[in-house]
C-alpha cells in the first residue's frame, strides 16, 4: 500500500543548524518526533565529526535516539550488528561531501538494498542534504559543469540508490548556476523531471509523491514532458544544445509540485485577520 512509502526529503546544503532549524525541525517531525530513532550516514563526508555533529543536533531538537553508522569500506555494509541497528531505524539522513564515494561505497549493498525497500515498504523517511541528496534518485549527477546554457558533455551522470525514477536531483542550485546540468542531464533522456535545490531548502515528497517546499530559498523544477526537440543528439563535444518547449518552474516556501500529474500549487494565502 502507498501509505507504507516513506518520505524523500533532499535537502539542497548549507542547511540552518542552530538559529532557525525549520527543515531538520520538520525532518524530525516526520521522523516521529520524540520517538524518533534517526540513522546518520556520514559516508559522504571526509570530517570525522560529521556524523556526530549531526547525533547532537537531532538530540537537542528530542528525538528518542540518533546514532552514526560511518561506513567506510564496503565490508562495513555487511556488518550484522549495524544492519540491525539500519532496520530499526525510522529515519535515515545521509550526510554532505562527495555523492560518489556514498554510490560507490553503498552500491549494491545490502545497506543500499535494505534503505531502497524500507522506504518503499516499511515508511522508512530517507533525507540526505547536499550529496546525500543528489544520490537519492535512479540516476545521479556524479558532477558537471556550471553554467545557464546546456552542453552536450556538461554533465557526467551515475547510478544512484533509485528511490524515486520521477526526478534527477540537483542542489547547491542557485548558488552555483546549476541549471545548464541540469537541463543537459534532462536532454540525454526527457522521462524524469528535474529538480533544483536552493541551499536551505528542502523538497519534502509524500506517499502520494507530493513535493511541498520547507526553507529559505527556492526549488526549480524543470520538466520536460512537453519538449518539442532536442539537439543532443547531434551536438558536438562542449556545443550548446537546443531545447524546445521545457516548463520550467520556481517553487517557494508553501508551494507545492504533484510530480505524478506534473502540476504545481502556490503556497496557500495567508488568512486575513
């Protein structure tokens, strides 16, 4: 039944930690509030405090337990005692720092197989912020170029953990002018939508694969159901490519995205007082 689906929630980086922690505040809620138990996957990340840092701030904000799971090699994903501690868990968060050292330790694993059926199954949430957003998604933008404009080879892409084949997930978007990867990694093959994370901003995606935006930035959607033509398949190495007809929009705070209709929602007006 799609009400065991668990959340998706990738969250673009540079989330507020301290003042203002509206998105890892939610992410809590979601997780079950004072009974949350929340897995830190601190794979991505190179700092050996990452994980930990994370632990405190999930404590201070009442979760019932958060606890780190440092994978470092891939033997560590067969580890018993931490695939029991994985399959207790009612959240997961995967940390910032290198998406392909998480695909390529993670990979074909049975952590990696034990999070993708949980969340399809077992209302396990799966966040992950910065590069541990971008692995969420069936295909994974290993790295790119910056940049407005599309190129034919802007844009390496690798397998991720395949939570959703809806979307190709982008962040640090507008900070960094992402949009042209974006675009390139939609062109190669226009099924999924794009979507584009501001830094502290979230797409929290429901059971039913409603995206509602949580944070201080924007969300860019980019969906090509509607392209008209491509020239990526003539283009030559670094060429610009020709996209015609992709719909583009620009979520904030409140707004919504059904990415089964592929239809988006302003935020409601506040009430009148």
């Amino acid at each position: 039944m799609t009400d065991n689906i668990g959340y998706i929630i990738p969250i673009g980086g540079a989330e507020e930690k301290v003042r203002d922690a509206q998105i890892l505040t939610r992410f809590v809620e979601v997780a079950g509030g004072d009974q949350a138990n929340i897995a830190i996957i601190p794979t991505a990340s190179r700092l050996k405090d990452t994980g930990d840092r994370y632990a405190t701030i999930f404590q201070d904000l009442g979760v019932k337990e958060a606890f780190c799971l440092p994978y470092e090699t891939r033997a560590d994903c067969k580890r018993a005692d931490w695939l029991d501690k994985l399959s207790k868990a009612t959240a997961i968060f995967m940390t910032g720092g290198n998406q392909l050292r998480l695909s390529t330790l993670l990979g074909g694993t049975p952590v990696a197989d034990m999070i993708r059926e949980r969340n399809a199954t077992d209302n396990l949430h799966v966040a992950g912020t910065s590069a541990g957003a971008s692995i969420m998604a069936e295909h994974m933008i290993a790295y790119g170029d910056e940049g407005p404009t599309p190129r034919s080879d802007m844009v390496t892409l690798a397998p991720g953990l395949g939570l959703t084949h809806r979307a190709i997930i982008d962040q640090h978007f507008g900070q960094r002018n992402r949009i042209g990867r974006l675009m390139t990694s939609l062109a190669y093959n226009p099924r999924p939508i794009g979507i584009g994370l501001d830094e502290d901003t979230a797409a929290f995606i429901d059971h039913e694969r409603k995206l509602t935006v949580v944070g201080s930035g924007a969300i860019t959607i980019i969906d090509p159901g509607d392209l008209e033509f491509s020239s990526m398949d003539s283009a030559r190495r670094h060429e610009a490519v020709c996209l015609i007809n992709m719909r583009l929009h620009v979520l904030i705070e409140g707004c919504t995205y059904d990415m089964v209709t592929r239809l988006a929602s302003p935020a409601p007006l506040p009430e009148l007082s």
